[in-house]
C-alpha cells in the first residue's frame, strides 16, 4: 500500500473551499490520474466529484458488487452492523433498494 498525493494543489486548495482537505485531495487525485473510480460516501463530495466528472461509488455499491461476487454471503448483516455500530446513516429507501439490489429482498415485499 503506499499514500499518494495530489500534485495539483492549487486544485486541491479550490476544493477545500467547499470539502474537508481528505475530500478535496481524493477528488484532486482521482482527476489526476484519471482513475476509474473514485471511492466516497459525503454527500457534498459526491456531488463535486460528479461536477469535476469523476465516476463515483460509495460503500453500498461496494457491498453490493461483493455481494454479487459472491464475496460476503450476505448484505443484510453487515448493513445492520454498520447502522447500529458505526452510526453509518442510510435512508430507508435505500436500505430497501439495497437490499433488493442484492438479491435479499422479495420485491414484493
């Protein structure tokens, strides 16, 4: 693993006007290096990446994508340990179209 920064810090001083500093070099280093993906859950983060056009995903769709892998036998679980124990904040909607996504659910549910 090694930790990597932003060359462009003039970029990185303009995102943090609007983001904490972890945010706004994430977001100055997915731009560039051109990443696939960029990793981000803050709402407001997600947002400026989107506007920057870095693709985004959050920790749902990771869990997701595990679950669909075959990765982790169950998504439910670990939504709930995530809610009750690191105070993680999930809409209800979500919760559910979550779930569905991955398989858990009966849509008629």
């Amino acid at each position: 693993m090694s930790v990597q920064t932003a060359h462009n810090q003039a970029l990185v001083e303009a995102l943090s006007l609007e983001l904490d500093s972890g945010e706004a070099e994430a977001i100055a280093l997915a731009i560039e290096i051109k990443a696939d993906r960029l990793l981000i859950d803050e709402r407001i983060g997600r947002g400026v990446a989107q506007r920057y056009g870095v693709k985004i995903t959050g920790l749902l769709g990771v869990l997701v994508a595990a679950k669909k892998n075959n990765l982790i036998p169950e998504l439910k679980p670990i939504l709930d340990q995530l809610i009750s124990q690191a105070k993680f904040r999930v809409h209800p909607d979500l919760y559910c179209q979550i779930l569905q996504d991955a398989d858990e659910v009966d849509v008629a549910d």
